[in-house]
C-alpha cells in the first residue's frame, strides 16, 4: 500500500508541476502597463483576430495607455488634433474590473451626450490589456474592439449624428425616422429616456473572458449616473486564441510582452522566454510549452520557443487541471498494484 501511496504522490506531484507553468497570470499594475506598452508600439504586419481571421494592418506608435493606482488614463487625439484624456477606472483585488461612470445633469453639453455611446465602451481596453498579460499577441487581443458593439446595444437606435448644434438620432433611413435635439434647447433627461435604455447586459460569446454591465440610474431629479462595468474572467481558456497568434509569422510584438510573463514552477524557479541558439539543454517547448528554470542569454538552460500546436489552456487550467490529476492517479493506481501484486507473486 506504501508503494501505492507514493506512486500516487509522485504523479500528483510532476501534475501539480506542469499545472503551475500553465496557470492564470494575477494582473497587476505592473505587468498591465507592460501589455499597454506592447500596444502602444508601432506595427507593421499580419494579424490575426480573435475570430480566427487574418488581415494587414499598419498602426503608428500611440501613447501608452497610462496604469496609475486605481485609475486608466486613456489619450484619444479629437478630429481638430486636440488631445483630451478618459479615464478608466480599476479594481484588481478579486476578479479584475474595469469600469467608467459619467454624471448627467441639466447642463450637460451635446457633444458630452453624443460621447457617452463611445465612453461606455471604454472598459474592453481593460479586457484587451489583460489578454495580452495572459499572453495574447497584442494585435490579437486589440480586435476585442472590434467585436465590442455595447455602444450599439447601449443606445435604442442604430443611428446617431452631431453636427455643429444639433444631435440627431433614429434609425436614419428618412427625415422623418430620427429626432433633432438642439443645443440650448434640449431636456438632457428627455434625450436619455429616448435614447438610452436602462439596463444592457453582455458577454464574450467568442472567449467567454469578460462580461459587460451597462446601468442608466437616476440619482435625483438633477442628476443621472451612467455607469459601464467590465469583469474579466481569468478562468476561460484563451490557449486556442495564443496557438493560433503564434502561428502568425508576424510575432514580434508578442515575444516582448511574454518575456515579462513569469512562469513559477513547482519548485519555486522562473523562467523567462529567451531564445538563445548557442546555449546547451535548449528545451524544446514544441508540444506543451512547458517552461523550466531561470533563463538568460548567458546560461546553459535555454527555453526555446517554438510554436505550440496543442497543450494545456494557458488560462483558467483548473477544470482541465483537476481531470488531468484524475486521470494520472487512475493511471497510478492501475500500476501501483500490478507493481504489488508482481512483488508477491516474488
């Protein structure tokens, strides 16, 4: 029974192992100003989306999404070349949320009005910078914008214009489906009503690694309170989208970012991803990516890192890590007792 007991032991041990190496990544402040660092950089090159689709794209250098203690700060340059900076606000102690409130009172302007279908829409850079924190090639995970459309559900109606001192809203199809609202004239609580719905919940239906919350509350009859939540979830498994962005040939972005992924062992050890072709003992992370050891340029442990085809999830890995544990003490057990029931037969 001892030798039962240990063989179990031992595979529960090297499970537990390769688990670690394949767990969810805590989002911090630091490695989230990292991921917006990688985004923020000039690109050049192929992409590939969160739906699996490839595209070109070229994309300047922007300023980095700035992380500070408790806030975002977002830098979006206006059509007259003006900058103005949004805020995002964040909570990293449970699950990672990210969410903006904007207050709506009698006095508020058009422009501010027409702007709140684009601000609520601001808490996916939180999902996109946790992606790639997770590992996520960064022109991957920016495509999450493009199947964000909480703008579009936010509001009742598809279409939506400002022009000089007038906004317009409606379905846009003739004059006579949409509503003028005039600077000077127009009741804030009357357009809200008309054009806001109360209440819009969302989910990823792709990743299933965020949900969306959308809340029209009114305060007191000066002030309404928009507010847009975003939780992410670091249980779903991205390893299908990380698979796939590798086999993009255009991965530079990526390699930078995951280098400042750490990956602890069950021996405490941290391995980060260099590539060095003149060490010895390169470990071949073709088939599950499985990281070993403190890594530099200048050591004999060198992780190489080629594209990986299949494995474990590089996220939310406790469903698969738990049947994993049940099939290797199955597998254990089964052996176990041959080996004792060879030992007496002795």
């Amino acid at each position: 029974m001892k030798k039962v007991l240990a063989s179990i032991l031992l595979f529960t041990i090297a499970i537990i192992s390769i688990v670690n190496c394949f767990a969810k990544v805590s989002i911090t402040k630091e490695n989230l100003q990292d991921a917006y660092n990688e985004l923020a950089k000039k690109y050049e090159g192929g992409y590939q989306s969160i739906k699996g689709s490839y595209g070109f794209t070229i994309r300047e250098a922007t300023t980095p999404i700035k992380v500070e203690d408790s806030e975002l700060k977002y830098e979006i340059e206006l059509f007259d070349g003006t900058k103005e900076t949004k805020t995002i606000k964040y909570n990293l102690s449970d699950k990672p949320i990210f969410y903006v409130e904007q207050v709506i009172d009698k006095d508020t302007s058009l422009s501010e009005l027409y702007d709140i279908f684009d601000n609520m829409e601001l808490p996916i850079y939180g999902a996109i910078g946790s992606a790639i924190v997770q590992g996520v090639n960064p022109n991957t995970a920016n495509t999450m914008k493009d199947e964000f459309d909480a703008g579009l559900k936010i509001r009742k109606y598809s279409g939506i214009m400002l022009a000089g001192s007038e906004l317009s809203i409606g379905e846009m199809t003739n004059e006579n489906d949409k509503r003028v609202f005039k600077e000077g004239e127009t009741d804030n609580f009357e357009f809200l009503d008309y054009a806001i719905n109360d209440e819009v919940n969302l989910k990823d239906d792709i990743l299933n690694f965020y949900t969306y919350k959308f809340t029209k509350t009114k305060k007191n009859d000066n002030i309404y309170l928009l507010r847009a939540e975003l939780v992410v979830n670091l249980d779903a498994d991205l390893s299908k989208v990380i698979e796939k962005n590798e086999d993009n040939s255009n991965n530079t972005t990526n390699n930078s970012i995951a280098n400042k992924i750490v990956l602890t062992s069950a021996s405490g050890n941290v391995a980060n991803n260099t590539v060095n072709n003149t060490t010895n003992n390169t470990v071949n992370n073709t088939s599950n990516n499985v990281v070993n050891n403190n890594v530099n340029n200048t050591s004999n442990n060198v992780v190489n890192n080629t594209t990986s085809k299949s494995g474990m999830p590089y996220v939310g890995s406790s469903t698969t890590v738990l049947k994993v544990m049940f099939v290797f003490i199955i597998i254990a057990l089964y052996y176990a007792v041959r080996i004792e029931r060879i030992g007496k037969q002795k």
